[in-house]
C-alpha cells in the first residue's frame, strides 16, 4: 500500500468541536481511525470563523463518506417519523 493511500483526507468540516467529535466517535465504533482538527480556532469570532476538520485515512475515505450518509439518511428518517 503506498502512503499515498494513507494520506489524511477531510470529510467533513463543522462549526463545533463537538459536532466533529460525535462524527469522529461514529467513524471510530465503525472501524474507521480518524482525527479531529481546528477545535482551537473554531470557537473564535473573527473574519473568517474557524471550522473543526474530521479526518480519515485516504484509502478509508469512501467508506467513510458511505457510513456518513447511512447515519444521515437513518437521522432523516427519523425526523419523518416523530413528525407524524
């Protein structure tokens, strides 16, 4: 396997540390190693406000991605059915 395959990729960016821990967390039961970036500047108002970063392993990615949407599509479906 080259490095390249191992070379951190960005899939997701969120305005809490918070919110890209509980992804990292669902990445992490799943298998998947991945790290959270950006949590210092996230907080700070400025300009340009930070985003907290979730990365994963290059060649994990598209799994990544996949489980990403499974979890949102399963939260959507959830919202349906509280509204009936």
């Amino acid at each position: 396997m080259s490095s390249k395959h191992q070379e951190p990729v960005v899939i997701g960016r969120y305005p809490t540390e918070f919110e890209a821990s509980l992804i990292r967390n669902l990445l992490v039961e799943e298998g998947i190693p991945s790290q959270v970036v950006g949590g210092m500047t996230a907080g700070f108002r400025a300009e340009t406000p930070g985003m907290v970063e979730v990365l994963v392993p290059g060649d994990r990615a598209e799994e990544a991605r996949l489980i990403l949407e499974t979890q949102e599509d399963m939260e959507d479906a959830d919202d349906v059915e509280h509204q009936d």
